[in-house]
C-alpha cells in the first residue's frame, strides 16, 4: 500500500504542503527498495535521502513557525526531534539485522502513522495559524 499524498492531507500553506508531499514520496522509495529485496547499500542510500529532506522539512518550518511567533513551537520542535531519533533507530536497526517482511511493514506503518498523527494534531493547526497571522 503507497502512502500518497493528496488534498485531505493539505495544511493551506503550499510550501509544507509540498514538502510533505515530496516526505511522503520518499518515505515509499526506502519502503519499496526494502521491500523488492534491494541491497544494503541501496536501502541506505533511501533511508539517507530521506532523512536528509526530513532535515530539511523540519528547518524550514521551524524557521516559519520562529517567525510567526507560533506559540506551539516547543511541541513542534519536541515531535521533530522524536522523528530524527527514530530515523536514526532504523538505521541502526537495518545495519544489524537487516530486512525482514516483518520489519517493512513496521517501518510504513510507524512512518505513515507519525505523519497522519502530526499534520493532523500539529502542522494543520500552524496551517490555519499562518493564514490567520498573515492576514
Ligand atoms: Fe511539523
């Protein structure tokens, strides 16, 4: 099952809506390379590629969300940091042991879940907290 983005996910601001888009792209290339059985090598070249827009992600919203003053900011900061740690966890994980069928399903599971969680929980409500403090 692919973990697409589409308008049910919009927070109303286009710059983290398309970055979450581009999250959500990544996050299916490491399941799928895990998945069709690619090589160590590969798999951490995904798992990189994704953490390193993750990174990314994170910085530039931080940086709106100073900006504005969004008063939420320390919960923000707190689920990024979480979602850094469990990235590096997987990696650690996959080093050691590899790829099971198990461990894939774990791995889109647990990512598709986060995000639901936290654009539903958090990114909406700074979504309509930017559109309201540019007004
Ligand atoms: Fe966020």
């Amino acid at each position: 099952m692919e973990f697409n983005w589409d308008k049910k996910w919009s927070v109303g601001i286009d710059k983290i809506d398309h970055q979450h888009k581009e999250l959500f792209d990544r996050i299916n290339k490491l399941v799928s390379a895990m998945r069709e059985g690619k090589g160590k090598d590969e798999v951490i070249e995904t798992l990189s590629f994704l953490e390193e827009y993750v990174i990314k992600h994170f910085n530039d919203e931080e940086e709106m969300q100073r900006k504005s003053n969004y008063p939420k900011y320390d919960i923000q900061h707190k689920q990024h940091e979480e979602f850094k740690e469990e990235l590096r966890e997987l990696r650690k994980v996959f080093e050691k042991a590899g790829v099971s069928a198990l461990f894939v399903i774990n791995v889109q599971q647990k990512m598709s879940s986060w995000w639901r969680k936290h654009i539903r929980e958090l990114d909406r409500d700074l979504g309509g907290f930017l559109i309201e403090s540019s007004k």
